[in-house]
C-alpha cells in the first residue's frame, strides 16, 4: 500500500477559495439588499437648479419696509425675582459615646464548644 499522504492539487484548492468567495460575496450583496433603506422621494421643487438671477422685486420690498430706530423700540427691563440667599447651616461634628459591656457578655466558653 502506498502510505504517501494525498494531497489536492494547487488547482482545486484555488477552485475551492473561489467558491466560497463567490458564496460569500452573494450572499453578502443579499443582506444588503434586504436591509438597505430605499432612496427617499425628493420634490420637483426641491431638486430644481438655482437661478443665478436676482430678484429685484423683493429686493425692492425689503428696502421699503419699516424702520425703526432706537428711540421707537420700547426698552424691556428684566428683573430678578426677589429669592434673598438663605444662609445654610454648617453641620457640626457630634460624638458618639463608645458602648460599655455588660456583665453578662463574658467570655465563658460553653459545654459545646470544640477544643
């Protein structure tokens, strides 16, 4: 019996990479079709160029309309609400007394108790 490992030749192992490249690859571009978001609608006004061309008629509007001056604009006066600060109380340390013993907690050990 010829105990020489068998291998595959250069050729069918390339064929085997590309295969499942070109799985990969489809299936990819399937996921991506199925989960993209479709383009949205964009009005025929909205997508319509720009003019370069001035419009003199507003313009003209703009130029007409009123003016006020300083002296026509009522002044606003804000105030403040009336909250006088509270003075806040600094906490202060207070001790606490160290607890005494009792007589009945001694130390006796008990009957049970392992050696």
């Amino acid at each position: 019996m010829d105990t020489k490992k068998t291998r595959l030749p250069n050729i069918i192992s390339i064929l085997i990479l590309t295969v499942l490249t070109s799985l990969m690859w489809i299936s990819f571009s399937v996921y991506r079709a199925l989960t993209s978001k479709p383009t949205p609608n964009v009005q025929q006004t909205i997508s319509q160029p720009l003019t370069p061309t001035l419009d003199t008629a507003t313009l003209q509007q703009v130029s007409s309309s009123l003016f006020l001056d300083s002296s026509q604009i009522p002044q606003i006066v804000a105030t403040q609400a009336s909250t006088a600060p509270v003075a806040s109380t600094i906490p202060q340390a207070t001790p606490i007394t160290t607890p005494v013993s009792s007589p009945s907690a001694t130390t006796i050990p008990t009957p049970t108790a392992t050696p």
